[in-house]
C-alpha cells in the first residue's frame, strides 16, 4: 500500500510555473519546491518536466541540480526522475560505490521488483550508460559475489504463484547439505536462489526451516565481513520479505554512527508509491517508535522536510 495520496488533476503548467518563481529571486525557495514535487506522482512529475521545458526551454531536472545541493540535491533528483530512469541511477552509483559496490541495491531490485519492472530498469540503465547493466557488475565485482550478483541480474524469472512442492524439499535439503559441508558459495546455492521463482525459493526456504529447525539465514551470520555471504543473506531476507528487509535497512541507516542517508533517501523515494505504508508499520512494531519521528530525529533541514513529505507528515 502506497504512503501518498496526491491530488487527482494538479495543473502541470501552474506546478511549472511555481517552480520557476521558486528559482527566481534570492536564494532558492525550497518550501516551495518540497510543497509541488513532495505530493505529485511519477505520471504528474513527468508531465511538470514536460510543462516547464516547453514553457521555458529549460531541462527542469537540471535546474533543481543547479538551484540545491547536499542531500535535498540527491532526493529530489531522485524523486524527479521517471522511476525506472531513476533506478538506473542507483544501481550505476551502487556499483561504482568506493572501496567496493554496494550489493544491497543490485539485489533489492533485482529479487524485489517483479520481472517486467526490473527489465525495463535494465533497459533505463541500458540507454543512459550505454552497457549493460550485467556488463558493469561484471567489471566491478570478482569471485563469488560476481556470480551471484551477474545471475540476479540476468534471468527474466517466472513470477507467478504456483510451485512445486517436491523439488522445495528436495533443494531444501540440498541446501542443508551444503551448509553443513560450509559450502554456502557452492554453483547449487547460487543456481537456486538466481533462477528459482520467489515463490518456489520461499517454499524451500520454509520446508528448510521446518524440517530443520532453524532459518537457513541464521548460517550467514558467521563472517559479516564476506561480502558474498551478505549479498547472499540480503537476497534471502528481499525474496522471503521484501517489507521486513527494507526496515532492517532503515533501521540500521537511522541507529548507525553517522545516519546513512543515501540509504534512507533509497528506501523512501523507490516505494513511497509501492508499500511505504506496509513498511512504516513494521518499523514501528520492531522499534516502537514511529518512522517519521525517527527520520525527524536523524535528519535535518529541507532534506528532512522532504522525507516527511514523501512519508504523508509534512
């Protein structure tokens, strides 16, 4: 369920024209800009560019990179992007991200976003970078992470519902087998949990639980520091509970040394129009305390303003 409520039929010339009189005059007026772009749609923000590169012959896009900075700057160039163009975005930052990619957004899109939304970010990251998105994980990845991220990425995986139970168990015990002999980088593991639909990889992992007492994640938790384990322990956690992982991941952006706003800005702007709602209420029951107040306590300025606002508290 989706945070937002925007308004049915906003003029998109008047929203543009707004926005040029936030520029003008001295300094930038951002409450301005967070009221307009904080509560339209993907389809209704498209259409503003539109309005406001006819009107004034300008790319809006970049007039708001120009106009603010920090990380205000990063949300609402986020937010202003068309969705898939944006995801593009994310996922070429994440894997040129310094000292080593950022495997947490490959494998949240990749196991998270049905088949079709996940092609045509493939297809958005296609056209603006010129490579494949497989292509730069590979370049930029080695060993075991490479094959286990370059095969999230590749297949168009079958999305529907239907499984079969017999090969769960079957490839449940294959995996209690290799977490035995601690061969959890094992061709198998990575077979299952890149070309398996969600639905069967969940069945496995629950017959797993139940015929052997514990979670197969409870067996990733041993070397934090092995990027190929967490990459692995994220795909499990995305593809079991796409809700549940994302406030793990606010959670721990919010709570860590020095708040990690790149991934609070991640998790905001790409399902405030999926299931923030779903997610803002699972935060609260696991922490007792509202997302909103959290990020309020965490962030600041016309950043935070802006959250909230994607968050239906401004």
């Amino acid at each position: 369920m989706a945070t937002l409520i925007f308004p049915e039929h906003p003029s998109p010339v008047a929203d543009a024209e707004a926005l040029k009189k936030a520029f003008q005059g001295w300094g930038t007026n951002e409450k301005a800009i967070i009221s307009i772009l904080g509560h339209r749609n993907a389809v209704q923000r498209k259409l503003i560019r539109k309005a406001y590169e006819d009107m004034y012959a300008e790319d809006l896009v970049k007039r708001l990179e120009s106009e603010l900075s920090g990380d205000f700057e990063k949300v609402i160039y986020r937010w202003i992007l068309d969705p898939e163009e944006r995801d593009a975005v994310l996922l070429n930052v994440a894997i040129k991200h310094k000292p080593s990619p950022d495997y947490r957004v490959i494998v949240e899109f990749s196991t998270i976003y049905n088949p079709e939304e996940f092609l045509a970010v493939k297809r958005a990251y296609q056209h603006r970078f010129k490579h494949s998105l497989e292509e730069d994980i590979a370049q930029h990845t080695t060993g075991d992470l490479r094959k286990l991220l370059v095969g999230l990425a590749s297949p168009y995986k079958y999305a529907g519902g239907e499984m079969d139970v017999k090969l769960a168990k079957s490839e449940a015990d294959k995996l209690q087998d290799l977490v035995k002999d601690k061969a959890l980088n094992h061709e198998e593991v990575i077979r299952i949990i890149t070309t398996r639909s969600n639905a069967q990889i969940v069945a496995a992992l629950n017959h797993y639980k139940d015929s052997h007492g514990t979670a197969i994640t409870k067996h990733l938790k041993d070397d934090p520091a092995n990027d190929y384990l967490a990459a692995l322990l994220t795909a499990i956690r995305s593809i079991n509970n796409p809700q549940k992982h994302y406030e793990k991941v606010l959670r721990i952006a919010l709570n860590k040394p020095g708040t990690d706003e790149d991934a609070i800005t991640r998790v905001i702007v790409t399902r405030a129009e999926k299931d923030l709602n779903d997610i803002k209420d699972i935060y609260y029951k696991r922490n007792s305390v509202a997302l909103d107040h959290a990020i309020s306590n965490e962030t600041s300025s016309h950043y935070k303003a802006f959250l909230l606002a994607l968050l239906g508290k401004d």
